[in-house]
C-alpha cells in the first residue's frame, strides 16, 4: 500500500471516531425532536378537545335556558288551565300544556345526555393535559441528554478534529476531495477493503457492498498509489497486500 493510501488509512480512522460522535449526538437530538413533534401532536389534539367541550357545554346552556323559558310557558298554561271556564277551554289548554311538558322532558333528558358527554369530555381532556405535563418533562430530560453528550464530547471532537486537519495534510488536494465526498455518502466510511471470494478463481468484491470489483480496478489498486473507487457503492477500494503484488 501506496504512502497515499496510507494517509487515507490514518484519515479513515479519525473520520470514523469523529462520524461516531456526531452520530451519537445526532441520535439524542433526533429523540428530542421526535418528542417536540409528538407535543405539538398532543397540542393539537388539546386543542380539539377544548373545542369540543366548549361546544358541547354552551350547547346544554342553550337547553337549559330552553328549558327554564318552557317551564315559565307551563306556568302560564297552568293559570290559563285553572282559569277556564268552559271545557272547550279547558281541553285546548290541557293539550298545550301536556304537549309543552312533553317537549320540555325531551330536552331535559338532552341536556343530562350533554352534560354527561361534557363531564366524560372534561375527564379526557385533563388526561391528555396531564399527558403532555408528562412528554414536556421527558423533553426537558431529552433536551438536557443532548447538551450533556455535546459538553462531554467537545474536547474529544476538537481533538480529533484538529488530529485528522493534520492527518489531511498528507492527502493530495485532488484526493482528499474524493475522500471527503465519499466519506459524507457513507458515514464517514469512505474505505472498503478489496476481498478475494475464490483461492481458485481471480475474482474480487468490495467488502463495502459485497459488489463484484472488476479485474481491471483490481490491477489499478495493486499498482497504483490512487483512490480507485468501487463502481456500485462509491468507496475507496484498497488491499492488505503488497503493491509488488500485481494480479496478472
């Protein structure tokens, strides 16, 4: 292996512990936002609740008041019934007054069916306020995991951060752009090792994808000290084996 895949090699090592920290750090944050999403949810769903309440508790006001003004139409109807003279009176206001009750018991049994929906209504809605007490509380707990992964590992990060600037410096410009772009594709893997699958048969894959790597690459990375890159995944190819080795 060439001086320049070397390089690479050290390269690989400090992307790869820096990729890890990032992702780990990445994957608290991906939690916590994945519990803001699930308050605003939540919110939403309060929100509609709160609504339905309202709708259904100035409904039964509404009744109710329907039922006070009828009960205020029974008393008169009683004055008139007690008031009547004749019987043609009597019956006409016994049959208003009767009709009227009837009406009047409808709406009062809606309004108990309302007001019990509303109680039901108000139960749920203290459950999901109390709900969210509870995601807000985990979120802080979330929130406070990321800045305590980011506290622990910011003098970790600088360091390898300034180590593989350093370790960049033996890349050639050219192939240090290849690496980094290949890198950011793979998670900061940019290197695969090249794997003989036969003792008997010249064939080779890319332990990267396990993808066929043809014989024509596999003589350029014995040969050359460049990154040759795997046609399927993208990936910097190289061996464990001498350059000297070439395969014919």
């Amino acid at each position: 292996m060439g001086a320049t895949l070397d390089a690479l090699h050290r390269l690989q090592e400090v992307e790869l512990q820096i990729t890890e920290i990032r992702q780990r750090i990445e994957r608290k944050h991906r939690t916590a936002q994945a519990q803001e999403k699930r308050i605003a949810e939540l919110d939403q769903r309060i929100r509609q609740k709160e609504v339905a309440l309202r709708t259904d508790q100035m409904e039964a006001d509404r009744l109710d008041l329907d039922v006070k003004t009828s009960e205020g139409q029974i008393a008169k109807l009683r004055a008139v019934l007690n008031a009547a003279k004749t019987n043609k009176e009597y019956s006409a206001a016994l049959t208003q007054l009767n009709t009227t009750k009837a009406d009047n018991s409808k709406v009062e049994d809606r309004v108990l069916t309302i007001l019990s929906q509303v109680e039901a209504k108000r139960k749920d809605l203290e459950a999901a306020r109390e709900e969210r007490a509870r995601d807000v509380a985990r979120l802080k707990e979330l929130q406070g995991a990321v800045r305590a992964e980011q506290e622990d590992s910011r003098d970790l990060l600088a360091k390898l951060t300034a180590d593989r600037d350093q370790a960049a410096e033996a890349v050639p410009p050219q192939m240090l752009k290849v690496f980094d772009r290949v890198a950011q594709a793979n998670e900061g893997e940019a290197l695969a090792r090249l794997s003989r699958t036969s003792p008997k048969r010249e064939e080779y894959t890319c332990q990267g994808c396990n993808m066929s790597v043809t014989m024509e690459q596999v003589n350029a990375i014995l040969s050359r000290d460049e990154a040759i890159l795997c046609n399927t995944c993208g990936r910097i190819l190289y061996v464990n084996t001498p350059a000297s080795s070439r395969v014919r």
